[in-house]
C-alpha cells in the first residue's frame, strides 16, 4: 500500500532502521510541518508596504516594512523593523519569512489558531492510525470528495460533503459537526474523528481488497524477517538486514495492519481468515491429488492419469494459482 510503502521505503540501515521522516530533526518547525501559505503568496513586495516578518515557525509575528528587493541570487528583501524595540534596524531577509501584508497578520494568526487546535485532537505523527488513515484514503477515497490533511492532525478536506456522505451511507452532520471543524477555501476542514470514521467505513465496505492488501504485507513482512530485502528505490547495492527488516516492521509495519484490520469489521476479518484457511487446505488437496496422478502416470496408468487430471485440473490449478506463495 502507498502510506506504509513510503514509511517502509524510507529505512535507513544505522539508527535500528529509523525511516528518515521520522527522525528527530526531520521537521524543523510548527510552521513547516502545517505547511503554511501565505495570503500574499501572488503579490509582489513593493517598496514602502507593511509586512509581517517571523524568522521560525515559534517567533511571533512582527511589523516590518519593505525597503527595496534585492537583485542578486538567492532573492533577498532589506526590511526594516518598525516597532521601536528594534531601533530602526535593517535587515536583509528571505522573502519566505515575510508572510502576509500586515493588515492580513490578524487572518493569518486566526488560520494559525485554527490548525492548531485542530492538529491537537488528531493522533501522533507516529501513531499507526495516520498511517493507516493515509493508505485507505490513498487507495479508495475519492480526491475529489475528501483527502486527509497528512502531518496536520490527519484531519480530513472535505470538499464535497453531501456527494461524500451517501457515498458512505453517513448523514452530512456525522463528518461536520464537530467543534473544531471550520470551512477553509469552499471546503470543510474536520478533525480527526470525522477522518478516522471515513477510513473505517470506506475499510469495512472493501474489507475484502484491504484484507488481500495486509495479507501480502505480512508476507513480504515474514520472507524479510528471513532473507533481509533492498529498497524499493536507491542502489541496487543498498541491503536491509533480516534483524533490522523485522525491527522496522515490529515498529511500524505491524501496527498499521493491525489497525487496518480492525478497522474492516470482525465479521469480515473472521470470513476472509476461513476462506484463507480453506484455500490453503484446497491447495493441500490439490498438491496431494497431483501427486497421486503423477504415480500413476509413472507406473504405466496414462489414461486414468489423464482422466484424474480433467477432473481435478481446472479448479486445483485455479485455487492453486490464488494461493499466494511465500
């Protein structure tokens, strides 16, 4: 699945496989993580407007004003502070850190605000959730109804909220009403546990697909474990080892299996764990009968080998085909 392919896929061999995003250090601030944009993000800085600066994502917001633009690379702004704290100081700046004109700062600390209370309800950068919300969403989830807001609280878009709620047999009220939920850009911006009831429907109304999905997971999980595997992407040199293969999956594959099992219902989990077991029997079966064939095939009984093998053949190989390997 795409979310938990990028996780695994960003291991690294040092560190006990720590995927890369997910070190200390990866994300530098509030402000990057949210992903900002700024009001002003088409306007060009003109000599002598008001703009609010701030040099990381913790500093308040403060007046500057635009004193010219610089003409050399990388671009550069030479701001000059108003507040009298400063003492008139003059600084050359990246025009990053200028966010919005200053008669915008009061919208663009609201917006803040707003992102951050909702940020605080969702789940952990780390919890398997997010994980497991991210693939369902990226797997079955119409872009054009609903996406999740990835490292914002995995709060949910939802630009289409009737078309989105019968799709899943909601009501309207079940994805929107909730206390943090605001409308952003013609779209409603919900918390996680409008996110969170949208990927467990969407799992249970495809339990079958997710299911198949966690089940080749747990496969190519197990034969790491064993023979250690090399990255999707990167040299073909590059190797995972089988200790830190499982110690990666132990941490963070695992979990979000998990979560996207319970999220397809016990009923389904229970149905697509017998049927399983039944194809494995089948194949044993089949094997058996092959085999039985085989023998008489070799001690001189072609044609009731032939016989057997048009009766058993077509539905043996076909389970035995399904039956995945590993």
């Amino acid at each position: 699945m795409m979310a938990l392919q990028r996780l695994t896929s960003g291991m690294l061999q040092s560190s006990g496989g720590t995927p890369a995003f997910l070190q200390v250090g990866a994300i530098s601030s509030t402000e990057g993580w949210l992903g900002w944009s700024t009001v002003g993000d088409d306007h060009r800085m003109e000599p002598g407007e008001s703009w609010a600066y701030r040099a990381r994502g913790v500093d308040p917001l403060v007046e500057v004003r635009v004193v010219r633009q610089g003409t050399q690379k990388p671009a550069r702004v030479l701001a000059r502070f108003v507040s009298d704290e400063f003492e008139g100081k003059e600084e050359w700046v990246p025009p990053a850190r200028l966010k919005v004109l200053w008669s915008q700062a009061a919208e663009f600390r609201a917006r803040e605000e707003r992102w951050a209370r909702m940020c605080a309800v969702g789940p952990g950068q780390e919890d398997p959730r997010d994980y497991a919300a991210s693939e369902i969403f990226d797997e079955y989830v119409d872009n054009e109804l609903a996406t999740i807001n990835y490292r914002r609280g995995a709060s949910i878009t939802i630009k289409q909220k009737e078309a989105l709620a019968e799709r899943l047999g909601l009501r309207v009220e079940q994805l929107t009403d909730h206390p943090e939920a605001f409308t952003e850009d013609g779209a409603v911006v919900a918390p996680w546990l409008a996110t969170e009831l949208v990927a467990r429907t969407v799992a249970e109304q495809n339990a079958e697909k997710v299911l198949q999905r966690v089940e080749a997971e747990e496969r190519q999980a197990r034969y790491a474990a064993i023979h250690g595997e090399h990255p999707s992407r990167g040299r073909r040199d590059d190797y995972i080892s089988p200790e830190i293969s499982e110690e990666v999956d132990r941490d963070y594959g695992r979990p979000v299996r998990d979560v996207l099992r319970s999220w397809c219902g016990a009923e389904n989990v229970e149905r697509f764990d017998e049927l399983v077991e039944l194809r494995k029997e089948i194949k044993r079966v089949g094997d058996v009968a092959q085999s039985a064939i085989d023998a008489l095939r070799a001690y001189g009984h072609p044609a009731l080998a032939s016989r057997f093998e048009r009766e058993l053949g077509t539905p043996v190989e076909m389970l035995r085909a399904d039956q995945p390997h590993g």
